[in-house]
C-alpha cells in the first residue's frame, strides 16, 4: 500500500503513538528521523529475545507481541535490521515482517514507509531554515521546458552510453538513470502540497543527494556507484548534489503554492531544479528538451500519453535504443544471470519484458502513435559523431562537441568492464562491449541458430545481418520440433530460479519460452511494420 506521507505518519503518530519494529540501524536512523520531525516514538519491537527488555535510545525494546498488546493503535513502522555496511534493502525480511504486523491486525498504510528515503532530512537542518533560492535571472525555470524525449531501452549498456553523450548539451536536461516517476506521481504526488509534497519530492532523489549515508548501496540507488568511476574504478562522488540547495531550488520552481498541477508539472519541476543545481544556465532563444531515461524495456510508447496534456509541451517524442537481439540476450543473461545472480530479474514478469524486447514488440508501429524512433546501439558505438548529428537533426538542436565524451552532470566519467584480461574501466566510446564474441557460455550453437530465426524479422527491419532462414518459410509443424529441443540460457535462469528464488516463483522456463516464441511466431503478420530508426549521418 502507497502511503500518504512521512508528515501524515507523524500527525497520526502523535495522536495514537509509533512504534518502531526493529531495534537496530535502521531502527537508530527512523529515531533520529522521527526526533528531526518533532516526535519521539514510543517504543522499539523486534524478532530478537536478545533485545527484549531492554533500552536503545531511553525507549524500551518489547517483543512484536508484547508491544501490540500495550500500544494495539499505534503506528508501527517496518525498520529493516540491517548492519550499517554496504547492502542492499533486504525485501523478503520486510515482507515478513509486514505479514507479522497483518497477523497482529496492527498493520496500516504507513507501516511499509521505508525510513532510508528520509534519510536527507539527517543532513539539513530543517526544512523552516532552509532559505529560499534567490531569483536569479539566468536560472532555468519549469515554464522554460518546451519538449521532451521519453527514451527507454532495450540495452543497458546502450541507455547509459546515449544518455552520457547528451549530458553536456546546452539544449538537453537530464536526470541521470532516473527512471520512471509514473507511479510515485499517480500514487502519491499528485494528492500532496506544501511541505508533504516538498518532502515526499525529495525522498525520489535517493542516490542523488550528498548524505553521512551515500556508501549505502540502497541509498545510492541510482548506479552512480558502480557506474560513475574514474579510470581506477573509484566512485566519483562529485557527482552528487547538495540537498539544501536541492530544496531551495524546489521551493523556488514550486512558488509559493507548493502544489502540482500535473506529471508534466513535476517533471519539468525535477529537471529545472536538479540542472539548476549543476549551475546549468538558461540562454536566450534556447528552447530546453527533458531527456528523460524511464529506463523500461518492452514499452509501450502509448501508454504515457495518459498522463501528458497536449497543451503542456510543444513536441513529445519517444526514443527506444535497441541492440541485435542475439548479442543482447546472451549479454543479458551473462550479467544477471551468471555473474550478478539477480533472481529479481529472472522472476517471470521482468523476464517476458527482456524477451517480448528482443522480439521487437514494443518497435512495431500503433496506429495513431507516430513520434517514434528506434537507435541502434551498434550505430553510437562505430559512427557516435555521424549518429549523433542525426539525432540532433531529428529534434532540431545543434550538434555540439561536448557529445563527442561521456559525462554524467559534466565530470567526465568510467565505468567497469568484464574482459579476458579481468575488470577495466573503459569510457562510454570504447569498443570493448560491441566487440565479436562467442556465446557458448550462455547458448548452444542451435540455440543461437533458433533464436536468429525467431527474431528474423526484428533483425530484418533494423538491417541487422541474418544468413539464417525467417521463420515464415517454416510450418507450424516444422517449428513445433525446431523448438523441441530445451535453451541452454533458459536452462540457467531456471537453475537461478531454484538456487535463490521461493517455492512460489518457480516455473519451467524452457517449457513457458518455447510457448512464448511460439504465441509470437503464430500471432505475427507478414508484413510487420516497424518504427523508423536514426540513421548515421553520410
């Protein structure tokens, strides 16, 4: 459940009393945090007999059951009992945790407010002494953003490439790797106004503000840790920002109204703000496009326009990067499923959108939705100036040299590479990820001879080279025993799934990928129209 606020949490907090469930970093954080906001919980509860009746910051520390039976209406929060080291938020703890509180009929809407994203408030002094920015002519103001490019993916490596390029250009505002703020908006934002939204607005930029907590992985959430290095690997923490002057910087794209008229409205808001931060300044006659990194794979393009009024920008346009399809899944697979041993990743749902993006879907046209361009990963990495040169042209800016280096908020940034060799830090523009390689560890030959035939036509649209037959010159039959034999990736992700998955997630992934590729074969038309892609300069 989507609570309101931290502020709607402490006024019921005062009234009814707040408990803390876990006494301990976390615990000691959500005290401190709940102190900064003028309450003091009531108690602490935890899991652990060890702690029980005894005292951490002059409260006492009661078993869950001890403390519902003396406080059965106060507010419990979750505080997950992490050490203070480098981790991420431990999600099946929480879950517990919650169906504990659900159990004791003790759970409500703000039980599931995760503390960590309150963190910034330990790092101001508080949000009454935090001066308003001062108007400064040459500030980018939210009135001045005129179009926006909403760019998703079906390459990771690709996403943050493109993004690093356009990061310099006096004509594009970014907000690193931000993805979407579709939900936070429709769930949350839309609804707040005065210091609820001024504080729940903050709370999304975890991982961008300067914090006592930024070695935190959870915390620097946004991958400027493992991705914004130098050429010795170390993170680069000039990247982040100051949270004051973020605030101040919002107080004055909010005005003294504080409330949002729309999802454009805040989007603008966000990407004046955190530019003005950079000390970005506004030129005359410049007309300021959001490229704003949703960072889905498998999207529909449609699907936004929702929440977009016609009237609020001049043009809106979608940008998809795309990768061959073969490379991309056995690098997919390589990353997450060999290497980092993501079981998240591999669960059903976020599997099919990497698959149904490897199939091309998201690329084929809808009627009526036109403002759509595909660019080819492979295309930025061989002629980055010519590619570039064309993108500028499509959305009518001038191509500058800053693009011709990889940046993220103007310092010129490395990021980690895999090699024969072990780990390098390689810039952006190196060739080392399109470089030719051979896919056993991840695929059989027949594997990557199915899969050439499967994403033919994806391939065929985007030029991309194919020796191997379509598979619209095979019948049904023909391609029922073609995909008899198991995918040795499919193989993987099913023995990732059994290693580190519940009992509940588990499923036959070959078995439900053939029926996959089969419900695409037998559902697609033969002459697929796809959207038009960005071509090199000559």
């Amino acid at each position: 459940m989507w609570h309101r606020s931290i502020l709607e949490c402490v006024d019921k907090g005062k009234k009814r009393g707040l408990c803390l469930y876990g006494a301990g970093y976390w615990g000691e954080v959500a005290f401190k945090v709940f102190q900064k906001l003028g309450i003091t919980p009531t108690c602490y509860c935890d899991d652990n007999p060890e702690k029980w009746n005894q005292k951490k910051n002059d409260l006492p520390i009661y078993s869950l059951e001890q403390g519902v039976e003396r406080y059965p209406e106060a507010v419990y929060i979750v505080c997950i009992d992490e050490t203070k080291k480098k981790g991420s938020w431990d999600r099946e703890k929480q879950k517990h945790m919650v169906e504990r509180l659900k159990s004791l009929g003790v759970y409500d809407r703000n039980t599931e407010l995760r503390i960590l994203y309150y963190v910034f408030l330990l790092d101001i002094s508080s949000l009454d002494q935090v001066g308003e920015a001062r108007e400064i002519e040459d500030n980018i103001k939210e009135e001045d953003i005129q179009n926006i490019i909403l760019f998703n993916n079906m390459s990771n490596s690709g996403s943050y490439y493109l993004e690093q390029l356009l990061d310099g250009h006096r004509n594009i505002l970014c907000l690193p790797y931000s993805e979407t703020l579709e939900n936070v908006y429709v769930n949350r934002m839309q609804y707040l106004e005065g210091d609820e939204l001024l504080i729940e607005m903050m709370a999304q930029m975890l991982g961008y503000l300067h914090s006592e907590f930024e070695e935190l992985y959870c915390v620097g959430q946004h991958r400027f840790q493992g991705y914004c290095v130098n050429q010795e690997g170390h993170f680069i923490k000039d990247i982040y920002i100051d949270p004051t002057i973020f605030i101040q910087q919002l107080k004055l794209q909010l005005g003294d109204n504080r409330k949002l008229k729309s999802y454009a409205h805040m989007l603008k808001v966000y990407f004046a703000a955190y530019n003005n931060c950079l000390g970005k300044k506004k030129e005359k006659n410049t007309e300021y496009w959001i490229f704003y990194h949703m960072h889905l794979p498998n999207y529909d393009p449609s699907t936004m326009y929702a929440h977009l009024n016609a009237d609020e920008f001049k043009r809106v346009e979608n940008l998809i990067i795309i990768r061959e399809p073969v490379q991309h899944c056995y690098s997919w697979i390589r990353r997450f499923v060999m290497k980092e041993k993501n079981n998240a990743a591999v669960k059903k749902e976020a599997f099919s959108h990497i698959i149904n993006s490897e199939l091309g879907i998201m690329l084929e046209k809808k009627k009526g939705f036109e403002n759509v361009k595909a660019i080819k990963f492979e295309d930025l990495k061989s002629k980055p100036e010519e590619t570039l040169k064309s993108l500028c042209r499509w959305i009518d800016i001038p191509y500058m040299d800053s693009l011709k280096s990889t940046t993220v908020n103007g310092i010129e940034i490395y990021f980690p590479a895999l090699t024969p060799d072990g780990m390098k830090y390689i810039t952006g523009n190196d060739q080392t990820p399109v470089a030719c390689v051979r896919f056993t560890e991840a695929m059989t030959l027949w594997d990557e001879t199915r899969l050439n035939m499967i994403f033919s036509s994806f391939k065929k649209a985007y030029g991309y080279e194919n020796s191997i037959p379509e598979f619209l010159e095979f019948s049904r039959e023909q391609l029922k025993d073609i995909l008899k034999r198991d995918f040795k990736f499919a193989t993987l992700v099913e023995e990732l799934i059994c290693e580190k998955g519940a009992e509940d997630e588990r499923y036959n992934v070959n078995e439900w990928i053939k029926k996959l590729f089969m419900e695409y074969i037998e559902s697609h038309q033969k002459e697929k129209e796809y959207y038009p892609c960005i071509l090199p300069e000559d």
